[in-house]
C-alpha cells in the first residue's frame, strides 16, 4: 500500500528544468545524429537566436571529461575543423539529464562507418588532395592557436561527398586521445591510459594523420586484430610503417611521405604547414640514428627487449620485474655488453646507487620510483610510468577522474611527477612541476571529508560532476546547480539517516568554493560523526542557498530539521526548547535554511541562558549554604541545651545527696 491516505503513488516533483546552452543552444534528445559524433553519442541541436544552422550536441561521458582548457578558449572561425560552440547541461535521451558539446554537424558520413571492416582503397592522389593537404591547413590554423585535435581517425574525419575535402570531427568532448585505438597514437601516448594522455603535440596528430592515410590506401587495417600492447611493441620494435603496413605494398611516394609523418621522433615529423605541399614533406630527411640493436633480446616480465626503448617499454609494463632485472645487474651488463651501449649503463648508476641508499631491499616504493627513472633515462620519450600505469603529466587530472587505478594516487603521494620532470625538460618546467607536485599531495594528504582523493579528483577536473549518490544522477558540474539538484534529489528520496551530504558532496563543494566556505568545511574534517551534524550541514548549504539565491529549500530543511531535533535538548529551559522547536519548524516549512541555523545556533541567547545558569547556579548554593548554617546552628545549641541540662541533673543530685547526710548526723 502507498503512504498516501488515497492508495495513490504521491507526485514527486520533476527534475529541473535546464536552460538553453550558453542561453541559446537546446538539444533534441530525441534526433539522435548515428556517427556523427566520432565514438559519442550526438543528437540535433538547435540555435535559439536562429544565427546559425546544421548543429549538433556530442553527449559526454561522466568519467570522461571533456576538454576544459579547449573549451574555454575562443576559437574563431577554423576551416575544416567542427569546432566547439558551447557546452552545458541539457536534456538527452530518454530525458536523463547530460553535460553535452555543441559544434557544427558534419558534413557528410564518416569515411571509415565503425561497422565496416574494410572500404575501397583511396588513391594516392586522392589521398594528397582530399585528406592530406585539407587537415594540414587545419592542424596549421589549430597550431597558431596553440590548440591540438588529438582525435584523428577515419571514424571521425568527415566529407560532404566522395569529391570533396575531409573535415576534422568533434574532439573536444573527451580527454585528448581517449577514443584513439593504440595504433593511431605514438607509442608514448598510446602506453598511457586513455584518459591520462594529455594535450599532446600538432606532431601527435600528424602520426594520427599518417595512419589514417596508410588505412585509406590499404582499404583495411591490418593491424585491428591485435592487441594495443602488442601494436605498441611492434611500432617499438620495427618502426612505424613497417609494424602496421605488414606484408602491404605502397607507392613509392606515398610510403616516403608516410615514413617522416609516422617518425619515431616527433621533431622528425614534418609540420603541418610543410604538409600542405606533400612532395617536399616526402623528401624530408630524418636525421636520427637507428637504435642501437642488441645482438640477442633481454626478457623483462615476458617482454622481448631489444633495445633501450622497448627495454624501458618492459620496465614500465612490468615494473617489478623492470627492478630486479636493474638492481641484479643483467641490464647494466646487457646495456654494455649486447648493446655496446656503456654511456646509457653508465646513466642508470645513479638511480641504482639512490635506490640502494634510500630503502630496503623489500620496499616496492623505492623500486617503483628505480623503475620511473629508469624508463625516463632509457627512452627520452616515454611518459611518466609508475606501478605499471603510465600517464603524462597534464593527463593525471582526466585519468584520476576517467580510472580507478590506485597507482595514481600513490603516484601524487610520492611526488612522482616531480621525480620525473627532473629528468625531463628545462629547468623551469621542472620547478613549476616540482611546486605542482607538492600542492597536489597537500590535497591528497588533507584529512576529513574536505580532503583526501575526491578533493583531488574535482580540483583537477572544472568539468566533473558530482559523484554522490545522494543526487540519484543528477549532472552537477557546478557549484551553482548543486543545492537545487540535492533539493530535488530529497524531494524524491528522503534520507532514512537524516543526512544529506556525504564525503562527495563535501569535497566537491571545497573543490569547486573560492575560499570563503574554508571555515564552513573545517568541521567535516571527522566525516559528519559530530553530534551537531546536522547543524554544520544546515550552516554550509544555508550559505549556498543564500550565495546563489536559490529560492526555498522544503525538503531539505525538513530533512534537516528533523535530525537537528536532538540538538534543541541541549537547552536547558523547558520553556525556550518550546520555543526553539516552534520557531525551527517554522524555519524548515519556509526552506529557509539560514533561519534554521539561527534558531539552532542563537549565541546571544546561549549566552543569556548560560548566564541565566550561573546565577541560578549560585542562587542555589546560597540557599544551600544558609540551610547548612541553619543546621549547624540548631546542632550547636542542642548540644549546649543537652550540657546544662546534665549540669542541673547533676547538682540537684549532689544536692539531695547532701541532705540526706545532714540527716544521718542529726539523727
């Protein structure tokens, strides 16, 4: 039976509304846009003001954010890119509410459909001039920018028909690279998690861009079988085209130009504006020796290394047995003796030597942070890797938020990135990341609810909404929307505790304020354990609703008065807990959490009642001390009542002795 005196299911009140995107971008859930958005779901959006035409919204995941520092930056007019317009929340599908990207929709089907294994191969010609020079423009007017797409593929890269140029898909609403299969990226992005592969070079997008053109020509992918870490190892170890083009024969001209656009090193790749004329990029020289081979492979936690890069690539995949392979000496004599590479030996005697005199034999730390140094010194070009996870550094935010992996937070802890930016890069990179590194442990290590990973998490991610649970879904991005959304959220599902807000909901509120609330968040540093929790909820969200003008709060004032209740019998007189009480449901009824704080909170009238107190207080001890006098009073003179009375019991008995010996003698 339902709690309602009719039977009937009661109306819970409906999810807020939201407005239009940037005030003028509204999404129709209900046309979904099928390829459109390169990986994401993407549906029709629509322009309030009637400005522009032809939109679409790319949904984003709630893990996967979408590029906060792009998103922020005006990008003008870019030929042949889908640049972002807006971003927010809105309605998708099914009416669940999302955070989305607004950008132009593409102009035409996808050149590579995600179901299709193969398609008719492109010739070089069309290669040259549909699909090589157009992105080249549009990577060179994105580099001026100081912007990179990371997100080429033939899934996303897009043309209105079979004559003409290609256009660049929506990149901008995931992390760089995320939705990037391992082949497309370089090796040094492609180890790292998806979401922690960071912004990346315009030399990234031309390895992405050389790949894509070998796939058109092929008409296949001969590589999509295999796994990520095997591609990996096979770029590694035969180079670019070699690895993915296999058995395959290309154009004479077409494998050169692919040869410097796919280069190892990513200062060999030919930019962007000497792309857009292919022969000159073709004849580009790459001026890098080949490694140096060994002449028999060293085996690292089952990876054939043979060479310094994919013994480092070994390391990182395997950093255990990377460390007992350093500290027993097979690599320093491998390195000299197989590789005839005794200045890389002799590189790695440092990290060997802090290793040996920093800990233990047994202390996984100090090998995981052997293994980072040994990498970052055997591959100049590997990323930060750390406990078999590798990361770059401006992608650890996106991949705390994207992975539950728990090196990352031991990563922060032990100041990883700064051990790593030591052995990289200028001096001041170094330093800004060393300063970096400290703060983000100082989160890390900040105890209660206003600290710890989650704090970390929303500190390093604008875009990422909040994650608890008390908020059934809700897409809570910023700090403004939360109290309305929370207000929602109880309204449908009252707490059974009593409590609203939870470790989540705290950190991202300490997360997302300007500094003000810092005294308000200090008392959750114990979780809400304190016996005026209730309080301390009703005091932080009052000064959110007040901040933001939310308008009453009925369902959580009444969630929360109901579990302050306990906090009225800390008044003493019978008469003001009345009143309190009286007053506090008048307060909850009207949503106005702040009245609620002050009849709970009242100091003046605590002082009064404290001071009311004390005098009675010493009232009572004077009436019990006068009372106490009276008592020794009385006591005092009964005791000399009872002296004289034996004093007179005991002359009238020697006066009656006397008379009766004055009788003897006179008888």
């Amino acid at each position: 039976m339902s709690g309602t005196p009719s039977g009937r299911t009661p109306t819970l009140p409906a999810p807020p509304a939201f407005p239009p995107i940037d005030g003028r971008f509204v999404v129709d859930g209900t046309r979904p846009l099928p390829g459109a958005g390169g990986g994401l779901p993407s549906f029709v959006a629509e322009d309030r003001t009637g400005r522009l035409a032809g939109l679409m919204a790319v949904e984003t995941r709630p893990d996967a954010l979408p590029r906060a520092a792009t998103l922020g930056t005006p990008l003008g007019d870019l030929a042949g890119v889908l640049v972002p317009l807006a971003h927010g929340p809105a309605r998708g599908q099914e009416g669940r509410a999302d955070w989305f990207v607004v950008c132009p929709a593409p102009p035409g089907p996808a050149l590579w459909p995600e179901e299709a294994g193969s398609i008719a191969p492109w010739t070089e010609a069309d290669l040259l001039r549909l699909l090589i020079v157009p992105v080249a423009a549009a990577l060179e007017a994105m580099r001026l920018r100081g912007l990179t797409h990371r997100a080429i593929r033939p899934g996303n890269l897009f043309r209105a028909d079979a004559a003409a140029p290609v256009v660049l898909g929506c990149a901008w609403a995931t992390p760089p690279a995320y939705l990037q299969p391992a082949a497309f990226e370089p090796p040094y992005a492609a180890m790292c998690l998806p979401g922690g592969r960071g912004e990346g070079s315009v030399a990234d997008d031309i390895y992405a861009l050389g790949v894509t053109a070998l796939a058109l020509a092929l008409g296949r992918m001969p590589w999509a079988a295999l796994p990520g870490e095997e591609v990996i190892h096979r770029v590694l170890v035969y180079g670019g085209v070699a690895a993915l083009a296999g058995e395959a024969r290309l154009p004479g001209s077409l494998a050169d130009l692919l040869r410097v656009m796919l280069a190892e090193d990513p200062g060999q790749r030919p930019p962007p504006d000497l792309l857009r004329t292919p022969l000159a990029a073709a004849s580009r020289r790459i001026g890098t020796r080949p490694p140096r081979r060994a002449q028999r492979a060293l085996s690292v936690g089952g990876i054939a290394a043979w060479d310094a890069r994919t013994l480092a690539y070994a390391i990182a995949r395997d950093p255990a047995a990377g460390a007992r392979v350093l500290r027993s000496g097979l690599a320093d004599h491998w390195l000299r003796r197989s590789v005839d590479d005794g200045s890389l030996a002799v590189r790695l005697e440092e990290p060997l030597q802090r290793r040996q005199n920093e800990a233990g034999a047994d202390d996984a730390g100090a090998d995981a942070l052997l293994a980072l140094r040994a990498v970052a010194l055997l591959d100049p070009l590997a990323p930060l890797c750390w406990g078999g996870v590798a990361v770059w550094p401006d992608g650890l935010g996106t991949a705390l938020a994207a992975h539950d992996a728990p090196q990352l937070p031991a990563l922060v802890r032990e100041e990883a990135t700064a051990a790593f930016a030591a052995l990289r890069g200028p001096v001041e990179e170094a330093a800004r990341l060393r300063q970096e590194a400290r703060a983000r442990r100082a989160l890390l290590e900040r105890r209660g609810w206003a600290g710890g990973p989650a704090r970390l998490r929303y500190a390093l991610n604008p875009l990422l909404p909040c994650r608890s649970r008390t908020l059934s879904g809700a897409q809570v991005v910023r700090l403004a929307d939360l109290v309305p959304a929370l207000e929602a959220a109880v309204a449908r599902r009252r707490p059974t505790d009593g409590a609203v807000l939870d470790a989540e909901l705290v950190a991202f509120i300490a997360a997302r304020q300007d500094g003000a609330l810092e005294s308000l968040l200090a008392p959750f540093a114990d979780g809400m354990g304190s016996p005026r929790a209730a309080v301390m909820a009703a005091r932080l969200l009052g000064r959110l609703q007040a901040a933001f003008a939310t308008g009453p709060l009925p369902a959580l004032a009444g969630v929360l008065a109901e579990a302050a209740r306990p906090d009225l019998d800390s008044w003493r007189s019978r008469s003001r807990r009345a009143e309190k009480a009286e007053r506090l449901a008048q307060a909850a009824a009207g949503g106005d959490l702040a009245a609620m704080v002050a009849v709970l909170d009242d100091p003046a009238t605590r002082a009064a009642e404290a001071a009311e107190w004390q005098e009675a207080q010493a009232a009572a001890a004077a009436i019990d001390a006068r009372i106490a006098a009276l008592v020794a009073g009385d006591a005092a003179r009964t005791a000399t009542a009872r002296a004289l009375g034996r004093e007179i019991a005991a002359g009238l008995g020697l006066a009656a002795l006397a008379a009766s010996g004055v009788a003897v003698l006179l008888g």
